[in-house]
C-alpha cells in the first residue's frame, strides 16, 4: 500500500485470498477490468519476490464495456489485455456499488503511456471457448519467461 491508501494489482491478489477474479479500474479506461492470472501464479499460490512489486510479472485482465459491474452479463463486450505494470497504482479495485464515471467528467490526461497489450476483443462468446482461450494465453506466456 503506498501513503495514500492505493494497493498495486499483486496487493489486490492477496486482498482476495489469493483468488483471480476481482476487479479494477485505471482512470484513462472506459470500462472495468476483471483479473484473469498473473503469469507464472497460480491461483491460491504466493507471488514470487519481495512485497509490494513481487517481481512485476505480467496479469491478464479482461476489459467490460460497461458502466459497473451489475451490468457484465454473456453478451458484454469484453478486451483482454496484458499489463506489465501491475506494480503501480494506477490500477485501483472496484466493487459491486461502483458506477463509472461519465466520459465527459474524465479528464483526457496529456502524457499517459500505454503499459498494456491488447490481446483480443470478444463479443458474446460463451464461457468455455473463453477459458480454453485463457489456457492457450497462461502456456503461451510461461514459454516465453
């Protein structure tokens, strides 16, 4: 946790007892994120390295296209993307009682850099295609470490 009171994604992970799933925001998204893996981390299993970095490694999140969470059903459109910057806390949690703000209250910030990848956009696929996809990612990725 840093002196404001934020958590980076890995503290977030630990937050949730070590389970994939919660969700995050970033300012500059116009959607909500929700955690698939961390590369090289299974799920119930203790990041690698020293708290509150952990070594950095990269997370999957797949992106809603939504205004809050109550919203997310089988026909959301969805992103999935890879961060390598999950130790910063530009990466805050939301619950359920969180609502995205309007696009007009978002100030566009001047020097943002894109610390993501864009994996793939997904419109209405069902859950078994998106978990084999997942596990195609998590053996991909583990290669390339």
């Amino acid at each position: 946790m840093d002196s404001n009171g934020l958590l980076n994604i890995y503290e977030q992970y630990y937050i949730a007892n070590l389970r994939y799933g919660f969700y995050l925001r970033e300012n500059t998204w116009h959607s909500i994120g929700q955690v698939l893996f961390i590369v090289g981390v299974n799920e119930g299993e203790n990041l690698k390295g020293n708290p509150p970095y952990f070594n950095n490694p990269k997370v999957y999140v797949k992106l809603f296209y939504v205004n809050s969470i109550k919203e997310i059903n089988s026909k959301t459109k969805s992103r999935i993307i890879k961060i390598y910057d999950g130790c910063t806390y530009r990466y805050q949690p939301v619950d359920e009682n969180f609502i995205l703000p309007s696009k007009e209250s978002i100030k566009k910030r001047t020097n943002t850099t894109r610390k993501f990848d864009v994996i793939g956009d997904f419109f209405g696929i069902n859950t078994s295609e998106d978990l084999s996809f997942i596990d195609k990612l998590k053996e991909g990725d583990s290669q390339s470490e």
